[in-house]
C-alpha cells in the first residue's frame, strides 16, 4: 500500500500502473466500512486492459487513518480529489460502490475539472424517501448504542439476495460488522446528511449507473435526479454486484468507456 496525507490524516491507496500512459485511468471508491479490495476485479481488470487503476481506503476505512469526527461525503470527495491531484492523474473516470457511489457524484460536482466521467455501481440512495431514511437511522441508532443486530440484518437481508454466494455474504458481513463503530456511525450519517439532489443537479460528466437487485435508486428516479445518465442492470446479483457477477460490470463499465469517455 501506498500513502498520502491530507491535512492531518494518512490516506492509504493502490496504485497499478497501466502499460500506456495514453489509455486513461480509474480511480475507485470502495462503500460503507469496506476497503479498497472490494474494487480488486475491477482493478485488475482495468489494470490488464493496460488503465492505471488507483483504489482508494477512505479515512476510517481500510488502512487509512481513523479520526474521530464526523465523516460526511463531501469530505471523502475532497479526499480523493487530493489523491487524483496529488498523483497527478489526468481527469480518471472515478467509480463508486454504495458509499463510494455517492462520493464519486460529489466529486464531479465539486471538482468537475478532475474526473472524465463517473460510474455509480448500485450507489446509496441519492434521495431516500422517509421511510428508508428511518429505518437507516434506527439502524445508527442501535449501533451507537451498543446493538449490531440491525446492522447485521441490514447487511445480511438488504444487501444480499437469498440466492448470493453465501460464503462472499459472510465474509463481507464479518468485515463490515467488525469496522470501527465510530466510523461505521458517524460515516452512515453522512450518507444520511448528503445532498444528492443538488450533487445531481450540478455533476455534468459522463455517468453511468450501474443497478442491483433490487436497485438502490429506482432507474426512473435517477434519469429525473441526473439527466443523461445511462442506465443499467446486473442479472441475478444484490448489492455487491461488482464482486458476484464482476463479468457482468465490468463489461458495463467498459462499454461506458468506449462509447461515452474521451480520454
């Protein structure tokens, strides 16, 4: 792993150098108490179709310093921006999961000079509706508090389809679960806190989500939220798409990159 410092806290990433400086570069932001080997088949694939491919631990994520404080998504966007200024990466194309989603949104809204494009793989909601956001913050709620159950249901029952690879399920629930409670807490609550209608509003790149079963973000809602976003849908994969079925997006992904980025 390799590091960098912003401010007063030390960002961990991976970088893989692609094999022409000319075919472009991804930076991917991992979700919600993950890290940044939950991007690794998108990395490497990026990587052997000769992109650089830069994955990020978020602060409180991964081997990244871990503060306490709130966390919002404005500030895990700031955070990569600083790492794509401080390698000197040429407007990548930034690619979020969940979290990661939502942080890829506001880094093309606060910093458009810096990224080509962005794909949102089965991102938070954007605009949760008020039952959701209850039941999300019930969820924090208990966790501050002391009880994981919620959040162990949450990412057991929501997150994966009955039908998912049930060792990935475990394995999964055991590191999120096991995360930091300040982090898990306070980074939750950002997600709560964004304003992605106005990070919608004001992202004009190149995006393509990249929906689960069942999506995040209903198809129809995000094309009225971010106009021009292109649409699509993995097949028979939950909330983690991107490490059950990666064939599936990582094809989508390269699509987008063929037909809609100019590097």
């Amino acid at each position: 792993m390799l590091y960098l410092t912003h401010g007063d806290v030390k960002l961990a990433y991976e970088d893989l150098q692609g094999t022409a400086s000319d075919n472009g570069t991804f930076v991917f932001v991992h979700g919600w108490t993950c890290n940044h080997t939950y991007f690794k088949l998108q990395a490497e694939f990026a990587h052997k179709a000769g992109y650089r491919a830069v994955s990020v631990d978020l602060r409180g994520h991964g081997l990244s310093d871990k503060p306490t404080g709130d966390y919002p998504i404005e500030q895990f966007a700031d955070d990569t921006a600083h790492i794509i200024q401080s390698l000197g990466l040429d407007r990548p194309v930034a690619v979020g999961h969940s979290m990661g989603g939502l942080t890829v949104l506001a880094l093309a809204s606060r910093h458009p000079e810096l990224v080509r494009g962005i794909v949102m793989v089965d991102p938070a909601p954007i605009d949760p509706p008020p039952q959701m956001r209850e039941a999300i913050a019930s969820m924090v709620n208990s966790l501050e508090s002391g009880d994981a159950g919620p959040q162990k249901s949450f990412v057991r029952d929501v997150l994966f389809l009955p039908t998912d690879d049930k060792n990935l399920r475990n394995k999964v629930l055991k590191e999120m679960t096991t995360a930091p409670t300040h982090v898990a807490v306070a980074a939750m609550r950002g997600v709560l806190d964004f304003d992605g209608k106005n990070a919608a509003k004001n992202c004009n790149v190149p995006a393509l989500h990249i929906a689960a079963e069942p999506p995040l973000n209903r198809q129809r809602e995000i094309s009225k939220l971010l106009p021009g976003v292109i649409n699509a849908q993995t097949s028979g994969a939950g909330h983690f798409n991107h490490l059950l079925v990666p064939t599936q997006v990582n094809d989508m992904i390269n699509y987008f990159v063929k037909n809609f980025i100019s590097w």
